[in-house]
C-alpha cells in the first residue's frame, strides 16, 4: 500500500495552448524555453469518459504500459530523491487555476505511465514528459530516460497568492494506483485514500488482491475560483472500470466531494468503496516492551462511525497477531472515518509529526443504502507499512457486468466533522486485572476507557456515571466509574476485569448513562486474550 506525471497547458503569461494553436505555433517549439509541452488537443467530458469506462469493462483487461523497465529499475527510492520537478515548469505557474501542478517521475516503485491532461473548455491535451522538465544529477540513471514516456503522478502546490511559498508546499498528491491523499488543517500528510479496493484481504481463495490503477487524469481549473479544482480520473483494472470525478477545495481542511462511475467486469469477492489506508503500530494502548523508544506510533488511532440509526461509535485500532476483519453492518451510514484524536506531541516525541496527521471522514452525499463497515487490521512489525484499511462494502454479492454510481465528500481535517455532543473516548488502556496490593489471578484482564466532554460535568453531587458493557464472551468484573484525578471537570473513566480463555478475540462494548440518558459515545474494542 503505497505511494506519479504526464503533459500539457500552461504558458508563460497565461496564453492558452488553444491561442498558440489558434496562431498556428508548433507547442514543441517551447521546449527549449523550460515550459511543458503539449499534445494535440481532443474533446472531452466527464460523461464521455463514462462511456470509455463502461466499454473499457467490457473488453479484456489490459495491464498498464510499463515505458523503460530498464530504467525505471535503477530509479530506486535514493535515486528518485534526487530527481525534482522544475517549479518554473509547473503547470499553471501563472494561472489560470490558482494551484500550480508539479509532476512525479517514474521510479522503481511506480513504473506505471499514468497519463495526464489538461482541460481547456470542451477539449484537453496531452502534457509530454520532457526530463529537461526535471532537474537530476548528470549520473542519473533517468537521464538515459526518452522524452514522451509519461509520468508516475502528479500534486497541487499551495496557492500562488497564498501565505506559504507554493514552491516547496503541496496539499493534495495523487501517485500509484489508485492512491491519493492530502494535508488537513494542519499542514501534514498522513493516511491515504483511494479509488476502489478490489478482495482486500479478502480470505477467500483464489480471490487475491488487485490495485485498479488511475491510469489517466485531466485537470481543469474552476473558472472564477480561488480555493477549487477539478480532477478526472479513468480507472481500469483486472475486475473493473471506472470514471472519477473530483471538486477539490482547499480550506481550513481539504474537502473533496467525489463522483464516480464503476464499471465490474468480474466477479468481486470483497468490494471495498471509498477506502482509507493508514498505519498503526502501537499507541497507549498497548506495546511491547521496548520495541521502540517513543510512546506511540500511528497515523490514525481509531475508527469512528455515525451510523443511519443515528449511534456514534470508536473503535480504537489494533496491531492484531494475524489479519483481522471487523464488519460492522449498517443502513445509509452518516459517515465514518479513520481519525487520529490524540494531538499531543509528548505521546509521539518525533520530528515526523504524527500529532499533527490528518484525520479522513466520508459523508456519503447519496445514500449507501445496506452495507458494511469494514475494518482490515493487519500486522506489522514497523512504521513503514500501511496495515490498516476501512471502507464500506455493499451487502449484495458483486457481480460482473454491475454498474454503481458513488457520490461522497471526503474531509481531510484534524477531527471529525460532525463531532458528537456527548462525552468522547480519549484513551483505552489495558493491565493486569485483580486489586491493587493482591495476587493478581493469571488470564485477568483490566480495561480502562477515558470519556471526556459536556455530559460528563456537574454531575449531581455523589452520582456516578453508569458504565454499560458487554463482552461476546467471558466474565466481566470489578466494573465501575470514577473522575480521573487531574482536575479536568467531565474526564471520567470506566474500568472493568475481563476473563477469557482461549484465544479467540472477544468483542467488549461500553458507553456510560445517566439513568435513560445516554452520555458517551460507544467505546468497541476487539481483545485479542494471547497478543
């Protein structure tokens, strides 16, 4: 789960390719004056690309062009680190879209072409590949690489106008695959989205994985715009087809209201829409014992959901002992997404900002209808793997020759944007259970689940919280509520002994009330006995 370029538009002074054109000026012949190339011009619309990617479903699959294996192979991860793309050759340096374009170079790990275009009225064009576009070592292996070939991907920088120096700050990226992601409001990137995922995981043999690739993009500028821009997408993979389309503003957080049209031509085991990819290795909640030297290390620590009844839920993440599947079924959620919540820096102690990652929630904009919620956990054993994947997948079986119309905004942010009002979960904490100062009975598990917020506070004198909890299996134990003790009015917590035998997981649930009041959001959680 991992991390592209192509050719065309914006000249200097904003004179369009359709004005160069239109005089009867070759576009090749600015090649030499380090401005991009383009091709010729064709029509264009999002819903001819419908139609390209439902006949692209009905014909075999094609894989993706692979240009210069010879090359691209010697384009390693150092190599490409010091290959750059030349900001003064960015697409829309000058206009007429607010965000200039810079492009990826092919590599080692994105050998794909992915071809990129640029729309101008109803036609686009082709943006070439020219390495002069690129600066890189004289002993670089992509110097050998031929002009036309394509790129890995592409980002948008930062506003021209805006307060930070466009040239050296990006806020959305779309490279290999399907993947894309973008900052949140506060300026890190973090987890990722993607397109479709295609048998994630799925347990059920022969059906193996497959990463549907976005294997071309038309950029268009929002006409009048100083915050928004369009993207298009064409996706096409061993089992589907489809077309994409994405308004994009860039604000406080980064929205992205996304539609799409997919096309099957298989059968699909598991069918996963609007995926997130994250990592997770260990938090407060548990880690080994010096397995590394910082408290935590996560890009999202939990996934929360709003689901159509109405019910806010977290389910804190785990580093699970063998790749789990947590389904949680549903009717038209209002949104879900894989959040990081805890914001403070000492929890983290690194200079690669995991406090200030983005969090990723979907709004579905039309209804989902039946479903499920997916959680995928899979192990790892560093930080450089995303082992964490939440998507929603249809309840009917998917079969080839389908048609599904997707509509949904995603919120690239620091929370979730349609926070609860009821007390949250802020930390899950896991010890030995039994009493302080006693022997502590072996297979006792103690659970500790912090809640904070306006419910919680003026709490009548001498009344507490009721903890409501429930396991799938074993006995529970010891249950009660106390305030923390560090003056915060409304943090509370609920603690409670589980004993289970056996290794199976056991699937606990809490939230706190009031006598009929409901006063937290409900706290899941999958305990693994022998992890």
């Amino acid at each position: 789960m991992n991390d592209a370029f192509d050719r065309r538009l914006f000249l200097q002074g904003a004179v369009s390719l359709s004005t160069l054109m239109a005089l009867g000026l070759p576009t090749a012949a600015f090649a030499d004056e380090g401005v991009l190339t383009f091709g010729p011009p064709a029509p264009f619309s999002f819903e001819g690309l419908v139609e390209r990617a439902k006949k692209l479903a009905m014909e075999a699959y094609v894989p993706t062009e692979k240009p210069a294996p010879d090359i691209t192979s010697k384009l390693t991860y150092e190599e490409l680190g010091k290959i750059k793309f030349k900001t003064e050759d960015a697409l829309w340096a000058n206009g007429p879209a607010p965000f200039p374009v810079t492009f990826f170079h092919l590599g080692t790990f994105f050998q794909k072409k992915v071809t990129i275009n640029v729309v101008e009225g109803k036609n686009a064009s082709e943006i070439i590949y020219r390495k002069a576009s690129f600066d890189m070592p004289p002993d670089s292996p992509a110097q050998a690489m031929p002009d036309g070939v394509g790129f890995a991907g592409f980002r948008f920088q930062e506003p021209r106008t805006g307060s930070v120096d466009w040239k050296k700050n990006d806020w959305v990226a779309f490279l290999g695959a399907s993947y894309f992601r973008a900052i949140g409001e506060l300026y890190q990137y973090g987890l990722s989205a993607r397109g479709l995922a295609v048998n994630a995981a799925d347990p059920n043999p022969p059906h193996q994985e497959e990463f549907p690739d976005f294997k071309e993009f038309w950029l268009e500028a929002v006409p009048g715009s100083t915050d928004q821009v369009k993207v298009y997408a064409l996706l096409d993979g061993p089992s589907v087809a489809g077309a994409f389309s994405f308004l994009m503003t860039r604000s406080k957080a980064v929205l992205m209201d996304i539609e799409a049209q997919v096309f099957t031509r298989n059968d699909i085991s598991r069918f996963g829409l609007t995926p997130l990819t994250s990592m997770y290795w260990f938090s407060e909640t548990a880690k080994q014992t010096a397995i590394d030297w910082r408290p935590e290390v996560h890009d999202s620590d939990g996934l929360a959901m709003w689901t159509g009844g109405g019910e806010h839920i977290w389910r804190p993440l785990n580093n699970v002992p063998a790749t789990t599947t947590s389904t949680f079924t549903d009717t038209n959620p209002r949104g879900f997404g894989l959040l990081q919540r805890d914001r403070l820096f000492d929890h983290y102690l690194d200079g690669v900002k995991y406090d200030l990652r983005p969090s990723l929630w979907v709004e579905p904009l039309a209804p989902f209808g039946e479903g499920t919620v997916q959680l995928i956990e899979i192990p790892t054993n560093d930080e450089i793997h995303d082992n964490v994947v939440a998507m929603w997948v249809p309840k009917d079986p998917v079969k080839a020759g389908q048609q599904f119309t997707l509509k949904y905004r995603l919120h690239w942010a620091a929370d979730e944007p349609f926070p609860t009002n009821l007390a949250r979960v802020v930390a899950t904490r896991l010890g030995n259970g039994g009493h302080p100062g006693t022997q502590r009975p072996v297979g006792l598990r103690k659970f500790v689940i912090e809640f904070l917020g306006d419910p919680l506070k003026d709490l009548p004198y001498g009344v507490k919280p009721e903890p409501i909890i429930t396991a799938s299996r074993g006995e529970l134990s010891y249950i009660f509520t106390e305030a923390v003790p560090d003056g915060i009015n409304g943090h509370w917590r609920a603690q409670f002994d589980l004993h289970a035998t056996g290794p199976e997981p056991v699937e606990l649930r809490c939230y706190l009330k009031l006598g009929d009041k409901v006063l937290s959001e409900t706290w899941l959680y999958q305990y693994h006995p022998f992890a």
